[in-house]
C-alpha cells in the first residue's frame, strides 16, 4: 500500500512538471510529434486514469458539499439473558486390592451448572444512522482531461477542510475515499 502511494505521488510530480514544461499550446493535453511513430513517449504523455484513481486523483477544485449524517429513531428487541441453574448427582467409585479382598468404594457427589441464554424482553429504541456523513469535492479537468467536469469525490474531512479554504480552479491534489456523492 505505501508502494502504491509514492508511485502516485512521483507519477503526479512527474506529471506536474512535464506539464509545465509543455509547449505552451493551452488547446491540448498532450503532445504527438509528427515524424515520429504512435509508440513513441511523446503520444504516451497522458496518464492512465485507471492507476491515478487507485492511488489519488488531481484536477482543479469546483465545489465542495459536506453532506451532515441523517439519522432516525427506530425500535429494535430488547434481548436479556436469562440464566438458570441445574444439579445432578454424580456417582464416583474407586477400587483397591485383587481377588477376594477386592474392595470397592463408592460415593456421590452433587454438581452444580448454570446455563444462559439471550431472550426477548419487550422494545427498546435507538438513533439509527440512515445516511453517514460525507465529505465531497467536485474537480473539474480531472487527470488533464478538459472533458472530464464535474467529477464528485468522497474526501475525508482534513482534504475537504483545504478544499474550503482554496479558490474557485484551483489545482488540488488528494486521494478520495469514494467516487460520487
């Protein structure tokens, strides 16, 4: 897992830098040489959405949306345990010497036992959570795609707290703890 997150985190860098290194054309992504062939580096410069959503995702902030939990009262089984106590006589013997002075010995004894059992005992009511609470940030040009607006992230609280405190466009780097929201 922490393999994962820095080859995400130089793949971004990377990515970021070769970017701003670009030719300067605002109207693409990437960039394809015309003299040389399609499997060249040059037409391969664009990331591969699937591996950026594993490990985070990049694009430039939208709008943010913090979704408060709903919660319900609900009614459930009360459950008790109900316990009872039981005794059986046990019967021990033990035998000494052979033949005709074979000599048995036998005694009783009393052992007690309790078993418990969880049972039914009226209603009892609780806060049922009917929707948690969620974090949301919606990027727009995601991974560089210009095509890909308005793509909703579940974050956790610390991202969405930054994604707050930022302007409108502004580039944001994190990795989300859910797609949708």
């Amino acid at each position: 897992m922490f393999r994962r997150l820095v080859a995400a985190a130089v793949t971004a860098v990377l990515i970021a830098g070769l970017g701003a290194c670009g030719s300067g054309d605002e109207g693409s992504d990437y960039s394809v040489d015309v003299g040389q062939d399609s499997g060249s580096a040059a037409g391969k410069s664009r990331p591969d959405t699937a591996a950026t959503m594993d490990a985070g995702v990049f694009g430039l902030r939208d709008e943010v949306r913090h979704r408060t939990a709903r919660t319900a009262r609900a009614t459930r089984p009360h459950m008790t345990k109900k316990c009872t106590t039981a005794t059986r006589r046990v019967k021990h013997t033990t035998s000494s010497g052979s033949g005709t002075k074979r000599r048995t010995r036998t005694w009783y004894s009393t052992e007690h036992s309790r078993s418990c059992k969880q049972v039914r005992k009226g209603t009892e009511t609780y806060t049922r959570v009917v929707r948690p609470e969620r974090w949301c940030v919606s990027l727009d040009d995601v991974g560089g795609d210009t095509k890909r607006d308005d793509v909703w992230y579940q974050v956790d609280e610390t991202t969405y707290s930054a994604a707050v405190g930022t302007d409108e466009h502004t580039r944001m780097d994190f990795t989300p703890t859910g797609s949708g929201c």
